[in-house]
C-alpha cells in the first residue's frame, strides 16, 4: 500500500533511470540538421576525427552525443532506417553498461550499432554476441553497412573459421559472433604456445543480443574442451607388464614408504628404459626426453602401484573396479579415484577394467567467460523477471525501456482444463477457427514432443501449418520471419531467444533478400522489389484488420520469462494481437508446483469435464508457482557458479602465467627458482630446522636429490663436515646443481637450451593443469558425498581445491627440473591433438542445489610455498589451512600431507 504510493509520487527506480536518459534525447536529435547537412565523406570523416579527440583526452561520454547523432545519419542514409528516440535510449543504457530490456520487435539490432560504433572508437574492438551462427552473419551483414559507411571494420565468428581467418576477424573494430565460438576461442586461446597463435584481442567491451537466452537458459553448463578419447588403457598395461617385471629386482628402485615415494635407480632406468623400447612404447629419444614425459610420469605411477599400495590393504578389488580403503576408517570409499593416473596404474596392475582418464583440458562456464569483459551490456525483450540474477551474478542493472508505440495486444486470461486431451482438443479448434479468418497463429509448447501432438491434431483438422526444428537455424528463420502472413500457422517450442521478429504480412527484408537481391538486371530487380512491397503492404494491411497475430499457448513454461517471449512475439510496433494460454490439471507445472490449494480453488470455482475454467486467481497462482521454479533454477545456476568460481581463480591465475612464460624471451630465471625450491624443500624435509645433526637423513637426501638431478652428490661427506648447517648444505646443494645444468647448458648449445626449458615449461604446466581439473572433478563429484557433519561443503572443496593447487605447483617444478636434468637430444614440436568441444545440456552438477552453502574469501594463489602454519593444533584438522601436499602433514603420522589427510583419491 504504502509502496504503491511512494511509486505514485516519485516513480519507480527504473523511471528516474529512464528519465535521466531521456534528457539526453533532446540534444542529440538538435544535432540532426547538422549532420544531415554533411556529404558522405563528410560524414564517414567523422571517426577520424572523433578518434583524435579521444586520443586528445575526450572521454566516450563527451563524444556519445555526437556519435549516435553520426550512426543514425548512416543508418538512414545506409539502411533507411532512423533510429527511434527510444533507441536512442537503449543504446545510452547499453553504453553504461547495463542490460536494455527492448520488446521483440523494437529493433535492438539496430539499437546496438549507437553503443558499438562509440565504444569502437577506442579500437580495442567491440564484441556483439548473438545465439546463432545466422544470426552473427546477418547482424554483421545487415547493421555492417553503418559501420562500413563510416569507416569501421565489421568482422565475424562462425563455426568452421581457422586461425588466421579467426584473428582477421578479431582484428577489426567489431566482431559478431555466438557465445560459443567466444568461449571456445578462449579456451583453445590459453591453450597455446605461441602469444603470435592466439586469436583474441584482450578483451574490451562485450554487448550480448538476447541476453536471458544465453546467460540464463544456457548457463547451467560449462563449456568443455575434452582431448580425444586417447586409450591410454592400453598404455596403462603396457607400461604395467613392464614394471610388473622389473620390481622383481630390488636393484631397480628405491622406496621410501614414510613418504610413499618410490623412484627407479639409475641402473632401473636404464633397464625400464630397455624393456620400454622392446614393449614399443618408446619408439624414439630416450626416457627422458620430454616428448616422453607422459611416458615417464606412467612408470612412476606403476611403480608406486606395484611397490606402496597392498591390495586388501590400501585398496580391494570387487566387481571389476579398485576400491579405496580409506586408512583410518578401514571403510570401502566408493566413487573415489586416486589421481594423477595412479588409479589407472592399480587397475591395470590387478587385471580389471581401466577406467577413461577424465580428459577436460579446460573448461569455463558462460557466466565466468562473460565476467572477463571490463564493460558487458546486454540487449532482450524480457530481462525483468530476472532482474536480481543479473545484479548478483553480473552486476548488471535492467533497464525497461518503454516501446516505440504503445502496445495494444490482448493478453487473456488462461483457460485450464482436466486433462491434457481436452486441453489440445480447444486450443487446435481455436487455432483453425483463427485461420479461417485471416489470422495468423503462433503455437507455442515446452517440447518437440507436444509440438508434433499438436502438429497431429492439426493435421487432422487439415490446417496446413509449419513446426520449428531449432536444428536449422536459416531455414527456421525464414519460417518465422513469414509466421506473420496471413492464415498461416506455426508451432514452436520455444520463442526464447530466438533473434527474427514476426511481422503482420511477412518479413520485408527476408523477402528482398530471399527473392529480389539475386536479380542481376536493375530495372527487373526494382520491378520485382516494388511487387513484394506491396504485397507485403496488402497482406499486412488486411492482418490488421482480421486482429493481428494470434500466440497460442499450450502450457505455462517453468519460468514467465519463456511465456513473456512467446507473447512479445505478437502486438510489435503497435500492431493488434492478442493471446491466451490453454492449460490442464495435468501439465507439469500445475502437478509438481500448483499447490493442493490449487486443486481446491478449482474445484470451489467448479471445474467440470470437458469445460474451460477461466479466472484471474488462476493466473495468480500459476505465476506464484512459475516464481517458486524461477528461485530454484537460479540456486542450481548459482551453485554451479560458486564451484567454478574456485576453479576460475585458479585458471586465471595459470592462463596469466602461461602467458608470461609464451611472452618472456627465455624462461631461465623461472627454472632456476624452481630448482633451487625443489632442493631446498627436499633439505627441509631431510634436514629440518633446529635437529641435531645426528638427526639428519643425509643418505635419504642424497637419494632424494639423484632422483631429481640424476646425479649422485657426496652429500654425506658434506653434512659430516665440520661446521656444517642447514642452511651451508642447502647451499652447496644449489650450487653443484647450477654448475651441472650450466655444463649442461654449455654442451646443449644456449639457445637450444632456452627453447627446451621454455617448452618444457608450457608443457609441464598444461600437463599438472589438466590432471588438476581432472583432480577437481572427482572433488566436486565427491564432496557432496562426503559425511561432513556440520560442515560446508564448498568451504571444504575451496581448501581442499587450494591444497591441491598448492601440490599442482611442487608437481610442476619437481617435474620439470627432473626433466631437464636429463634432457638430451633435440625436442619436437609439441604435437597438437584435436580436441572436443561440447557444452552439455545435462545438468552434470544435479543434486548439490540443495545444500545450503556459504561464500568465503579466496585464498590467494601461487603463493607457491606452504605456509608454516602458525598456531596448528595436530588433533584439529580444521586448525590446519593451506597444509603443501608435499609438507609433512600435521597430524604427526610422518607423511607426507597428500597421501594421508590430505589424500583426495
Ligand atoms: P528485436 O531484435 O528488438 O526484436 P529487430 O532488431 O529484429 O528487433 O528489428 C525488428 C524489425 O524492426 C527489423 O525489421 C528492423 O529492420 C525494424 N526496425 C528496427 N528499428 C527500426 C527503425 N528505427 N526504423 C524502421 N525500422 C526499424
Ligand atoms: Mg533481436
């Protein structure tokens, strides 16, 4: 109550933002005469001198003005179309950075060049995201023309473009193209090796067309990138019939079971190295050589299987799979995977099946992807509704801009029956009733399946009409843009997003295109374009007449947005239409979400068979529902973003590094330091801090290091000597090892040296990234699982995820240092290997919606070392944070914090 007259008095907070735009309106149209007294290359030199004025220090704010003032000229002289004040509108809110709500039919296509044109002023390109790869081309081609008139380059993203064609395309000053070619481009980006091979700009400002479609309905899943369906299974035996031989001879490896490490001896490597050539797994360099670092990284793995892990100890076999036992507990840990391949190891050790490694290289959700533009706006005709999911997740603020023309279409109340049957059986008469006057019918259903029931009823009826198939997207384009012609009919499943808008006698435009733009000779074009003009005009005329577009609907869809397109797709620009829903007590929405009060409400208006209830109340109850699905939709959407929001931390971190690592001129400052952190953590761990010197493992440090350098060090002789600390030993351990790489570099050749080390590195990182995603997959499937008691799930997955990323680090310098130890001969080019794109409908996180989980701080990442924690209380793990994977763990059992606490499967 008191709202509402608050409202009355002061308006809405979306009036005062719409006012404070439309008082720019007026000084933008006083710049018409002006501009309209330029020629064209008056006009055109206008981005020249605009792009002078910001180099000069004007911001886009002070030029909007005038910019728009520019398009719109171009767009009459180009498209002899002038934008509309209300188009004006939206483009300023989508300047600020906020999402336009435009009804269908408003014309934001052409509401967007106002924003696009200014901010490409800046040339750092501007990206138009559409849903559609048609859409892409005929938005470039078609709004392309203003561009192209004042100077600008139009580019555009469609599947099927290669590299060089993708970067051309980037490279101009605005690029269209869909969401998926964007995300894709991304991903395949940060996969590189070369900064020269990527293919995007750094990202600018992004304006996404049918913004709901796209951040909304397709954001519940990730875009993955997988590798091709590799059988390393037989790789995983091979390298498993081999190690099974060799562990026989105790020579052949050393173990140290307090750590679970196990390492083969110079003399094991040499015989693995025999029996690997023999088995044909290495079929050239040596085993060392980093197109055989995957090679290597599987003997390790085997050999750890065979040497540390026990079955009915560690582990039991049942039913053709390895199951973890967990230590403590003694119980089976079902779904838990070791990672790193040491899984796959033990399977193949004991004969069963070896399961698919989980091959995403990468993957990012939309939501995350549309994040990394420093300015996003966002265009559509229904917005509103998720108005409080755009602020959260994006930050962006919706703006309803009024139409052009008032809107006069009908929206009756809906008509609800018993049972679906019925339901169909009134809608389809409607429908034909409609038809044989002139009107033409939009149906709209929530399925392909409801879409042919209805298609068979209508069929029976003999009214001819079209059924969408969103699988071609020209083809249903076309349908739609002649859905509008008189008597004709056409079923859809979902409006949403759908970019062609429906107008009453057909699409001028697709109609010119389709039949008159191919017309060589000049005079016969104009000819045949005048004919389709006023046949067009004609039919338009006498829709008007019979009423408009008529939109059936045959069920309310979970979310009022989907129904608001379906409506909106009618009574555009002012024109006449009108449209009603047909519901039953056996639609989805009412058996799952209407309340029993539902069902007594009917039953108290007097719901009988075969006859149509009719009542405002329904309507009521019906959106409440609608709202209720709405909330949980949202919370499954959130929640997939809260665990990808750990994970795109991390990600930005490594794709930043990586690019680094692709920028710098050598990488051998990095390598250097990440040699000397791999030694000197092996000393702590050997040599700890304040022991006595008889305390020392200096036998077990010497070990540890050869394992890394592939050198035997005296480092026995050196920690008896006189006066010697932890700190003089960790010392003279760097040293020797940077005069053995020095010799080693020496003997390489410098240059070679630096290509080997910077490789190597990308490599290694892509290789520790992909098992930790891998690593993550099984967390994220598994903590849901977990018995937690009182504890959060997510606040769990984001330690354990920074453990693990904390352990993907010492991963990553240990290897690579190991590695180039040994490197010898000349490396290859990395071989790429196609990969697989896929953005999966199925909702892979399903199920964790429910758990009620709260946000905390990101740790911070790269950090690199373990912290020494302070105030760690040995008996309470959750006292511990941020534990190295390779520390000892705190719980004072003597291992390492990965393969106890820590243990993750
Ligand atoms: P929306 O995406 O908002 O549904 P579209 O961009 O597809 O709408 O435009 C709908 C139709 O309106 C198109 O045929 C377009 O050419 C036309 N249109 C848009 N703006 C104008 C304008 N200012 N003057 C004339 N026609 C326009
Ligand atoms: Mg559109």
């Amino acid at each position: 109550m008191f709202a509402t007259i608050a409202r009355a008095i002061f308006g809405t907070a979306n009036d005062r933002s719409l006012k404070g735009y439309q008082r720019r309106v007026p000084g933008i149209n006083a710049l018409e005469p002006a501009m309209q007294a330029l020629s064209n290359t008056e006009l055109a030199a206008k981005t020249v001198e605009f792009r002078q004025r910001l180099a000069d220090g004007a911001t886009l704010d002070e030029l909007l003005p005038e910019a728009f003032a520019v398009v719109r000229e171009a767009g009459v002289r180009t498209l002899g179309q002038r934008h509309f004040d209300v188009q004006l509108v939206g483009g300023m809110v989508l300047h600020d950075g906020k999402i336009a709500e435009m009804k269908t039919g408003e014309g934001k296509t052409l509401v967007a060049t106002l924003p696009v044109y200014l901010n490409a002023l800046a040339g750092k390109g501007v990206h138009v995201v559409t849903v559609n790869d048609y859409l892409a081309r005929r938005d470039a081609d078609w709004m392309g023309q203003i561009y192209q008139f004042l100077g600008m380059s139009v580019g555009v993203i469609v599947h099927g473009l290669d590299d060089d064609a993708r970067r051309a395309q980037y490279a101009a000053d605005i690029t269209y193209g869909t969401n998926n070619e964007f995300g894709f481009d991304y991903l395949r980006d940060n996969m590189k090796y070369r900064l020269d091979d990527m293919v995007q700009r750094d990202f600018c400002f992004g304006i996404v067309d049918e913004v709901d479609s796209i951040l909304i309905d397709e954001a519940r899943t990730p875009l993955i990138i997988s590798g091709p369906a590799e059988d390393s299974s037989s790789l995983y035996r091979q390298v498993d019939e081999v190690v099974k031989i060799l562990v026989q001879d105790p020579t052949t490896y050393d173990k140290d079971e307090k750590f679970r490490t196990a390492a083969l001896t110079e003399s094991g490597s040499e015989k693995v190295e025999d029996m690997l050539r023999e088995a044909g797994v290495l079929t050239e360099g040596n085993l060392y050589d980093i197109f055989n670092v995957a090679a290597i990284h599987h003997v390790q793995q085997s050999l750890r299987a065979h040497t540390l892990f026990a079955r009915d100890v560690d582990y039991i076999v049942r039913q053709d799979q390895v199951i973890i036992i967990d230590e403590f507990t003694g119980r089976m840990m079902e779904g838990r995977r070791y990672s790193e391949g040491l899984h796959q190891a033990l399977e193949a050790k004991e004969h069963v099946t070896v399961q698919p490694e989980n091959q995403t290289l990468a993957s990012i959700t939309f939501q995350n992807y549309f994040r990394l533009y420093p300015k996003l706006a966002g265009m559509t005709g229904t917005a509103m509704t998720e108005a409080d999911e755009f602020a959260e997740i994006y930050k962006l603020d919706v703006v309803e801009i009024p139409t052009n023309v008032n809107v006069t279409r009908k929206d009756e109340d809906d008509e609800v029956y018993r049972t679906a049957a019925e339901k169909y059986e009134a809608g389809a008469a409607l429908i034909a009733e409609a038809r044989s006057n002139g009107l033409p019918v939009l149906v709209g259903t929530t399925s392909i399946e409801k879409s042919e029931t209805i298609s068979e009823l209508l069929k029976q009826k003999k009214v001819p009409h079209a059924v969408l198939n969103a699988r071609f997207h020209e083809q249903e384009a076309e349908i739609v843009a002649q859905a509008g012609a008189p008597g004709a009919v056409t079923i859809a499943t979902n409006m949403a997003g759908r970019g062609t808008d429906i107008k009453l006698g057909g699409n001028l435009e697709m109609r010119l295109r389709k039949e008159a733009s191919l017309i060589a000779d000049e005079a016969e074009r104009s000819a045949k374009e005048a004919q389709i003009k006023a046949e067009i005009a004609a039919a338009h005329e006498a829709v008007k007449q019979a009423g408009g577009l008529l939109v059936v609907g045959t069920e309310r869809h979970e979310s009022r947005r989907v129904d608001n397109q379906l409506r909106g797709r009618s009574g555009r620009q002012g024109d006449p239409g009108r449209s009603r829903f047909f519901l039953s007590l056996e639609d989805d929405l009412m058996r799952i979400f209407g309340s029993d009060r539902m069902g007594g409400m009917l039953q108290r208006l007097g719901l009988k068979d075969g006859e149509a209830i009719v009542h405002p109340w329904i309507n009521k109850a019906l959106e409440k529902a609608q709202k209720k699905v709405e909330a949980r939709n949202f919370d499954t959407r959130k929640n997939v973003l809260r665990y990808d929001d750990v994970m795109n931390a991390q990600r930005k971190e490594v794709y930043a590094q990586r690019k680094e690592f692709m920028r710098a001129d050598d990488v051998a400052d990095t390598i250097a330091e990440m040699r000397a952190d791999v030694l000197s953590q092996m000393v702590a761990r050997r040599v700890p801090e304040k022991a006595f010197s008889e305390q020392w493992e200096l036998t077990a440090l010497s070990e540890d290091v050869a394992r890394v350098l592939g050198v035997v060090l005296p480092i026995e002789e050196w920690g008896r000597a006189e006066g010697m600390d932890e700190t003089g030993l960790r010392e003279k351990i760097e040293q020797a090892a940077d005069e053995l790489m020095a010799s080693r570099t020496a003997s390489m050749g410098p240059d070679m040296m630096r290509f080997i080390e910077k490789s190597l590195l990308l490599q290694t990182l892509d290789a520790v990234w992909k098992e930790h995603l891998h690593a993550l997959d099984h967390l994220r499937q598994g903590i849901g699982l977990r018995a937690y008691g009182q504890r959060d799930p997510l606040n769990e997955y984001k330690s354990e995820a920074f453990a693990l990323f904390t352990s993907l680090l010492d991963e990553l310098k240990e290897r690579v240092t190991t590695v180039l130890a040994r490197v010898e001969i000349a490396p290859q080019e990395p071989v790429y290997q196609p990969f697989m794109e896929s953005h999966p409908s199925l909702d892979m996180f399903g199920g964790e919606s429910d758990l009620m989980l709260e946000g905390s701080a990101e740790p911070s990442i790269w950090t690199g070392q373990p912290s020494r924690a302070d105030a760690v209380d040995s008996n309470n793990p959750a006292t511990w944070k941020n534990v190295g994977r390779n520390a000892a763990c705190p719980c004072g059992s003597g291992k390492k914090y990965k393969h106890c606490h820590g243990r993750l499967a």
